[in-house]
C-alpha cells in the first residue's frame, strides 16, 4: 500500500479529528473547574488544525 502525499494528510486529518474529540470530551466530563475550558478550546484548536489539512489535500 503506497502512501501518497493525500493519504498521509487524509489520515493526519482523521487522526486530529480523533484527539480534538477526546480533548472536548475531557474538558465537557473529567474537568469541571476552568482546566475544562483549557483542555475543550485546544480540542476545537485541533479541530481547526485538521480543517486546514484537509483543505491542503490535492494542492501540496
């Protein structure tokens, strides 16, 4: 299986997508003080991150 320049932004996309989620979830149900805040605004920070690599798919 060859991994091209696509595949490889496609599974970082994937793979950001996956540790925002987790980020959000721990900051919505492990932390309630402001540590909450913290961990749920760099989780919509990755968000934006893998919003970015997809949108380089097909132009690098």
């Amino acid at each position: 299986m060859a991994m091209d320049k696509n595949t490889v932004l496609a599974w970082a996309t994937f793979i950001m997508i996956i540790v925002g989620l987790a980020l959000i979830a721990l900051g919505a149900f492990r932390y309630d003080e402001i540590a909450g805040y913290g961990f749920a605004s760099v989780g919509i920070g990755f968000f934006a991150i893998a919003w970015v690599f997809n949108a380089l798919k097909g132009r690098v």
